[in-house]
C-alpha cells in the first residue's frame, strides 16, 4: 500500500505524565502503534459497561451533574490520555483500526460507509463508548471552489480515557486543533477528564470553521441588495445578477443547513442522559456546549435576517424589471407621438409638389427658366424643415433610463 492510498495517521498520547506524538506513515507503523496503545490501561481491551443514569437519576435536579464524575480529587489527579487520529481513504486501514478496539458493528458499518452523512451522538452502553458524528469543513485546495468542497464527516469514538477520530479527507483548521490539543494534553485543565475536554475542543473547532464564512455571505447579501438600486435596462446586467442571487441563496441554504445539523449534535450533547455521562459531565464542558449552542443560534437568526434581505432583492429585482418594462411603453408612446407630429407635418407640404402631377394650369408654366421651380422647391424644403425642426428637437433630447438610483460620486 502506498502512501497516498494509507493516507495519515498520528497519535498523541500521556502516559505517567509524559506526553509525546507518533507519526504513523505505514501499515506496518500502525500495527506498532495498536499494539502500543492496547499496552495502556486507559485503552479498553474488551466490552466494558458504561455507567448511564437511571429515570430516577435523571428527575433528580437536586443531584448535581458534575458530582457524578467529578470530585476536587479526581479534577487535579493527572489521568493516561490517548488519541489515535486516522486520516484515510482506504477502507482496510479503517476496518484495521476499527476491529483493533471493541467497537460495536453499527459504529464501525458507519464509520466505514463513504455515503454516511449523519450528524449524531450515540451512546452505546453495552461498549463503554460515545459516538460523535459530525460534519467538518473540508480543506480548499488551490483549485477547488470553496462553495463547491463537500463537508467531511468526522467519526469521534470517545472512551472514558480513550479518543478515536476517523475521516476521509483534510479538514480546515485542523492543523490547528492538533497544536491546541497538544498543548491541552499539557495543561492542568486536562489532568482530570481529558477526553471530554478534547471532544469538546474539536466540537468548537469544527463548528467556528463553519461560522467564519457567516461574514462573508452577509457582506456579499448587502452588496447584491445594493447592485439592484443600480441596475442598468440591459439584459446581461439583470442575468449577472439572477445569477449572483441564485448562487447566493444556494450558499446560505448550505451553510444554514450545516448549522441546523450542528445544532442538533449540541443539543443531544446537552441531554440529560448525556450530560450524566463522562463525555459532558466534566468541569465547565457543558457550559462550554451550552455557549456554542447559544452563539451558533445567533448566527442561524442572522442567516434568517440574510435570507429575508436576499429575498427583498429578488423582489426589488423584479420590480426593476417591471419599471424597465414601463420606461419601454413610455418610450414607445413618447417615438409614436413624435412621429405622428412628422406625419402631421409631412402630408400637407405633400399637396405642393402635387400640383405639377394635376391635369391644371398654373401661371408660372410659362416661364423660360427654373427659377419657378427653384422657388416651388425652396418653399417646399423650407416648410418641411421648419415643420420637422420641434419633433426633432424632443426625439433628440430624449433621455434613455439608466439606474434605478443615480449612483453618488
């Protein structure tokens, strides 16, 4: 196996209070590393029950969260993390990885499917685990469209001092979050439940990524509503700018439909069967939850307020073109006017060279020379132009329509 086809795989893991990074760029280095991992006591080797509260707990409000799981001992008592991060297409290294650790058939079915889309949170009892699926923000390359990039879903599979996470493709940012999390694994605020403060962190990771491109899209909203006051009577301006709606309305319905499936993971993460459990019991995790909850809810109103000012663009487009139709039947009537007056003007002074085509005799045919004529013609041109002169003058100075509203220099 080549390898582009293994794709990346990294561990970091805190064992006795020394904490280090393995990168694993084979087959051969991932068997090592497995093989490291299941040496440490925190990596369960077998089926484990995980502990989850009963009705009775769960009515309790008397009962505090964060004194099921964490005491002021257990908070400072510095625990073995382990994170085994798998970056890969190939669907033998995850069912390498996935059968390597007791992982439930449906998780690993899942996990393994390139058609999962699902953004959930499961808690599997019987496995000692929680399933966190999510969508992330794949990584742009030079030629891509950033509109165009699919989401990547992430598999986080959460023991109580275990961590698995599992995608196809480059994630934005997640540079990033793997330095943050680094020097989380070093920090006090760790020594306690480093796993949920990880899944934590990687949660925020993914869902910030996604609301930085919030800005832009209302930047572009406004810029659009602005462009329809100045539309010019053309038919490529008014395409530009069906198009620039249209591929608009596309990105926000995307971006809103991103938000709305990583509301839905907030929330189950902030169940109450959920919240009794490790993964958000710990100190200050589902305070940090509730906080992404309430901020991703803002941003989902403001992509609301977005979408009602697209629509109000779309209308004022359409009015435009209604007004561009009418400036047309104004335009219409105002040439058929004037060339009613030009025909008002060129029917009588048609009755002067008319008279040399009657059968009658008029009194200058007897003249010897063409000054008559000259003087017929004279007269004809004279009352022409002097007649054609005013519907001339108001066909010339006719002012076409420009934009709807005069731009301010």
């Amino acid at each position: 196996m080549t390898v582009s086809e293994f794709g990346r795989s990294r561990v970091l893991y805190r064992r006795n209070g020394v904490s280090d990074v393995i990168e694993v760029g084979n087959t051969t280095e991932l068997n090592d590393v497995i093989a490291l991992l299941r040496s440490f006591s925190g990596v369960p080797k077998s089926y484990t029950t995980l502990v989850t509260p009963s009705l009775a707990e769960l009515c309790e409000d008397a009962v505090g969260v964060e004194r099921l799981w964490t005491s002021s001992a257990e908070r400072t008592e510095l625990k073995d993390f382990a994170w085994l991060e798998v970056e890969t297409e190939s669907d033998e290294v995850m069912r390498q990885v996935l059968s390597a650790f007791p992982i439930h058939s449906k998780t690993s079915e899942l996990v393994r499917s390139s058609e999962n889309r699902v953004e959930v949170v499961e808690i599997f009892p019987s496995c000692g685990y929680v399933w966190v699926s999510i969508a992330a923000k794949g990584a742009a390359s030079e030629s891509s469209v950033p509109e165009d990039d699919e989401p990547v879903v992430v598999s986080l599979i959460a023991y109580e001092q275990f961590l698995i996470t599992m995608h196809r493709k480059p994630l934005s940012g997640f540079e990033d979050m793997k330095a943050h999390m680094e020097m989380l694994v070093k920090s006090p605020a760790s020594y306690g439940a480093p796993v949920p403060t990880a899944v934590c962190s990687l949660i925020s990771g993914f869902v910030k990524e996604y609301q930085k491109e919030l800005l832009s899209l209302l930047v572009d909203v406004d810029n659009v509503n602005e462009l329809v006051l100045e539309i010019q009577p053309s038919e490529c301006d008014q395409l530009d700018l069906l198009r620039r709606i249209d591929d608009l309305r596309h990105s926000l319905s995307r971006v809103q439909a991103s938000y709305f499936a990583k509301e839905r993971v907030l929330q189950r993460l902030l169940l109450p069967v959920v919240k009794r459990t490790f993964i958000s019991s710990a100190v200050g995790v589902a305070a940090r939850y509730q906080r992404m909850l309430s901020g991703l809810i803002l941003s989902i109103e403001r992509l609301r307020k977005g979408r009602d000012v697209l629509n109000m663009s779309s209308m004022g487009l359409v009015s435009g073109v209604s007004m561009r139709l009418l400036q047309r039947c104004y335009w219409m009537d105002y040439l058929n006017n004037v060339m009613t007056m030009m025909t008002l003007v060129s029917m009588p002074i048609s009755i002067i060279p008319g008279l040399f085509t009657m059968n009658v005799r008029v009194p200058f045919e007897d003249s010897e020379s063409f000054v008559p004529f000259y003087v017929i013609v004279a007269v004809t041109a004279g009352i022409f132009f002097l007649g054609m002169s005013y519907p001339v003058y108001l066909y010339l100075t006719f002012k076409s329509p420009g934009a709807l509203v005069p731009t301010s220099h």
